[in-house]
C-alpha cells in the first residue's frame, strides 16, 4: 500500500451532523455502532430494509449480489448500511440514527 492511498473516509450523519472516520472493510452500519452510532437495522443481511437511508454524497458498494433495493431506489440514492461499504467519505440522511452514549 502506497503512503497516499487512503485508509480511512469520514461519515457524516445528518440531520444530526455527527461525524466518525472508518476503513473500507466494515459495513457503514458495524462502523456506525463501533463509533457510538445506533443506525435503525434489523437482519443485517439486506433484506428487511429497516436501515434503508439516503446516500447525500459519496459512493459506496454492496457486500452482496443482490440487496434489497429496486433499481430506482438505487438512482434516488437509497442505500442499505448493513451491507453497504464505502468507497469514499460519505453523507447519509438518517433522522433516526441515534447516540448510543453521551460524551
């Protein structure tokens, strides 16, 4: 690995505005809930859908073939965090993430 190429990205939370770095190895959700972020999830395998949110910037890829997610949800942005992995920084709309502690 060069001594430029990136081993972190940011995550911004909004509306809520809070921040946290990651790799690119980790889903956003584990990442989120390793940082002290609860994102609404259930299965975690991409199916039930409850921690569809929306991508505001960045991109990101899929752990599986096939998530959950019709092809016009994925143009409008809408992604699952449970088995999404960024390739870059990230802006994500969740107005039910939620502060696992408090400073």
């Amino acid at each position: 690995m060069s001594s430029e190429e990136k081993i972190e990205c940011q995550i911004t939370v909004q509306p809520q505005g809070w921040q946290y770095q990651m790799g690119f190895s980790s889903t956003i959700l584990e990442s989120a809930l390793m940082s002290g972020i609860k994102l609404p999830s259930s299965c975690r395998n991409g199916t039930c859908r409850a921690c569809l949110c929306k991508l505001v910037s960045g991109n990101v890829r899929y752990t599986i073939d096939w998530p959950g997610l019709s092809m016009e949800e994925k143009q409008e942005g809408w992604i699952l965090p449970c088995v999404a992995v960024p390739l870059e920084s990230l802006t994500l709309e969740v107005p039910l993430a939620m502060l696992l502690f408090e400073n």
